[in-house]
C-alpha cells in the first residue's frame, strides 16, 4: 500500500514539480539560535497562519447556509445557532479563531518589535506585517456587521458617521460603505463582499508576499547585544553565520510551530464548545436612533477613548489619531534600521510596548461600561437656520427642537446642510399637507421605503409640534400645501 502511494505521490510530483517548489522551502536554513529554546519565540506566526487556515475552513461551512439580505441573515444565523447539527459550534470556533488570530498577530508583531527583527534588511517584511495586520482588524469589522443585530446596525451607522467626517471625500466615502443612501441590502451586500472575497484577497496576497520575503531575507538570529546590526556588513555576516551554523527549518523549529500551534488550536476549540457562538441578539431596529451599539473587543480602546474625550476632539480622535497611529508603525523599521536589538540594550522599545499594552488593556476594560456612542452624523450638531425659525410660533419653536432631538438631520437637510439619505426639507410646506406629514412619520415609507416609521418613538405633544414645524418651512408669502379637489361638472 505503501509504495503503490508513493509511485502515485511520484507520478503527480513529475508532472506538477511541487518537490522542487517545496522540498527547498522546508529545508531553508535557519540560525540555529532559532531552533533552539529561543525558538519558542517564533512560534506566533505559524500560529497565526494555522489560525486563518480555521477560519477559511469553518468561514466556507457558514457560507453555505449564511444569507447575505436584511430579510434573511437574521434568520439564517438562527438556523446555524439552534436548527442546523453543530452550526452553532461551527460559528464559535469562526469566531474565536478569528479573535486568537488578532492576539496572535498582534503578539508576533510585538515579538519582532521587542527583538528588532524588523531591522536591517528585513523593513519591507515588517511593512506588509503591518498590512497583514489591518487586514485582520478589517476581516474582525466586517464579520460583526453580517450578524446583523442592533449593534451590526449601528455599528455601521456609526462607522459611516466617522467616514463622513473626512473632508471633501466624505460623502462618497458613506455611499461606497453603505451602498446606497440607507443601510440595508447594499450595505450587508458590499460587507459581505468585503469579508468573504475582498479582505481575505489581500490578506493571502500579502501573506504570499511576506512568506517570500522571510525565505529571502532569513529568519532573523536571536538578537545578541553583542551583534548590533550594521548594514554594511550585515548580509555578508549573516549568510557566512547561516552557512557555518545553519539548520534547516523542517527540524526543530518545525516542532515547536507545530506544538505551539495544537495548543493554540486546543484552546480555541475549548472555548467555542464552552462559550458558543456570539450573537445574533436580536433583529436590528432603524427608528431606535438612541441606540448605543458596542464594537468588538479589538476597537473597544477606541470607544473608550471618544467616551472619556470631549466633544471637540472627537474628529482628531476619529480621523487623525489611526492614521498617525499606521504612520508611525510603518516608520517604525526606516527610523531605526540599525544598532542593537537585544532588548536589554533598547529601554525606550520595551517601555513603549510596556506603556502602549497597559494603555490598550486600561481603555479596552473602560470600553466595555463606556457610555458614548457618536452621533449618527456631524449634520445633527448644525442649527436649525435662523431664518427658519425667525417668526416661528412657540409650537414651531419647540418642534424645530424635537427635529434636533430626533436626529432628523442625520437623513434631511435643511438648506442644503444636512443628510442625503432623504429629501431637502427647507420647502416641504408647500409639497406635504399636515395630515400627509403626520402619515409620513408615523407610517414611514409605504412598502418599506428609505424612511422608517417613527409612530411609536413620538408623543402626541412631539408629533403636533414637529408636524407644525415642517408646515412652515415654505417660502415666505406662499401657502401650505393642500389637497387638490376636481371642480364638478358644470
């Protein structure tokens, strides 16, 4: 049985040639210090890797029951969570191989940071590691809006919030996330996308590309204080060490990523039979525009920090501070690409994970009772123009208010400041009646239009003030909107 497997394994290699592509790859010589106990230091990437190899693999299962429509995907997780054999278990482990493979990542980084890897001539490797890790963060996001809850929902709408601050691009930012001027089909469409095809496209591209660069610069050496790294010797010390002392990564080091990655592999499974799967809680609900939806746990520092920040310095905090934040970590291998990279020789490096780890720990605690959510859209903290309440009644007055109060700025604009979701409202006097108003808020769109029924969310005292309100928004000396009546026959 053997051999008639190995004359079938020899025939397909003849034609294919994966020896002559793989053998060499398995036998790259590595320093020895690698595959020794400092080895153990290297096992986070393979782990890495065994991770997303879970999630391909469990994330195909759940694509074929999983149904991308607002009608639907609700209902489809539910059956995956208690009708379909083990799809609740095929959910959990999607889900915490996802998050084992931000900490994994996150930690490899971390790894190779602390022992200057990422020096000489290794920056471009580092480089794309910081890509790779925005890929990961990218596939987290995406996968919490397909579950396509209340805070799948809202997590949307806020994330189109923070898009809609960037200058000049801004609105088409929103319209390329959402699909459309509302979130629904085209929004759960594009992320589905996003998560299934577009992410996981650049994630394994990009994976391709630094498992190409690793086999092409080598496996770093442990960092010893005595070999600083100077690059105009490195390359030729390097390959003479690796010639003299080398071994071949399909060993020792092998071992190690294949243990440590078991074990990572044990746990994970562990805790999706213990834990089971996360979400859905319930069907999302557009008119709720008081909702306070909860990120997942790797954006949770950022929630926190905007909850513990003062209005004003949300767009720095939404805007400038993760692109500083990439920047910096793409600089990182071009500001300091030589010198020592023991870590018992670089204080400043250790104190910078030390200090940015306790900082994420304190705010990612902080972020699970944070309070803030931000405003659906910046359009809800413009005034209501003075000239459109300059000889209001106080009814008109107070419904201008509760136009505020209900954020309905975020959908309506009022001369021209103001959401694109619906229509301009600055002459809506002229083209509604009262009575078609007040069936327009209470009813919303007929056939489950753009806009949602608000019947439930208004008082009588709200709706007759708003109503009033959006009466007068017509040109001055022009009447409200009336009925048309067909004069009978003469």
């Amino acid at each position: 049985m053997l051999k008639w497997l190995t004359q079938i394994g020899g025939w397909v290699d003849h034609r294919l040639g994966l020896g002559a592509f793989l053998v060499p790859m398995l036998e790259h010589p590595i320093p020895r210090g690698a595959a020794g106990p400092m080895g153990w230091w290297y096992v986070f990437g393979s782990a890495s890797m065994t991770l997303l190899a879970i999630q391909i693999l469990t994330g195909i299962g759940l694509s074929l029951v999983y149904v991308p429509a607002p009608d639907q995907a609700f209902e489809s997780l539910e059956y995956l969570n208690y009708e379909q054999p083990m799809g609740w278990f095929l959910r959990a482990l999607h889900y915490y191989a996802g998050s084992a493979m931000v900490v994994m990542v996150l930690v490899h980084m971390t790894q190779v940071f602390l022992h200057g890897s990422y020096k000489y001539p290794r920056e471009l490797t580092w480089v794309v590691g910081v890509f790779l890790l925005l890929c990961t963060l990218g596939m987290f996001f995406s996968g919490q809006i397909l579950r396509w809850d209340p805070d799948a929902y809202w997590g949307l709408a806020v994330a189109g919030s923070m898009a809609g601050r960037v200058p000049v691009a801004g609105p088409w930012i929103v319209q390329l996330l959402h699909g459309g001027a509302v979130i629904g089909g085209s929004s759960l469409s594009r992320f589905f996308a996003l998560h299934v095809f577009i992410i996981p496209g650049a994630l394994m591209s990009l994976l391709v590309v630094h498992l190409w660069l690793v086999l092409r610069c080598g496996v770093s050496a442990p960092p010893n204080a005595q070999q600083p790294v100077d690059p105009r010797t490195y390359d030729a010390d390097y390959h003479t060490e690796l010639h003299r002392t080398g071994v071949p990564f399909f060993g020792d080091a092998v071992v190690k990523d294949a243990c440590f990655s078991a074990l990572v592999v044990i746990v994970v499974v562990a805790l999706a039979a213990i834990m089971g799967p996360k979400g859905p809680s319930e069907l999302p609900d557009p008119t709720l525009g008081g909702a306070n939806p909860r990120p997942e746990w790797p954006f949770l520092w950022l929630f926190a920090l905007l909850s513990m920040s003062p209005p004003a310095a949300e767009t720095f905090i939404i805007l400038v501070l993760p692109v500083l934040l990439i920047g910096l970590l793409l600089l990182v291998p071009f500001i300091s690409n030589r010198g020592q990279r023991a870590p018992s020789q670089r204080p400043v490096a250790v104190l910078i994970v030390v200090i940015s780890y306790t900082v994420l720990g304190v705010l990612t605690y902080e972020g699970y009772s944070a309070p803030w959510s931000p405003a659906m859209n910046a359009w809800s903290g413009d005034p209501v123009p003075v000239s459109m309440v300059k000889q209001s009644s106080p009814l008109q007055l107070q419904g201008s208010l509760v136009f505020q109060n209900k954020n309905c700025r975020n959908c309506h604009a009022l001369a021209g400041v103001g959401g694109r979701r619906g229509p301009d409202l600055s002459t809506i006097g002229t083209r509604l009646t009262r009575d078609q108003l007040i069936d327009q808020i209470s009813n919303g769109t007929p056939g489950g239009g753009n806009m949602p029924a608000y019947g439930q969310q208004m008082g009588p005292h709200e709706m007759t003030a708003v109503v009033d309100f959006l009466v007068s928004l017509r040109p001055a000396g022009q009447p409200p909107a009336r009925v048309a009546t067909v004069d009978p026959p003469q």
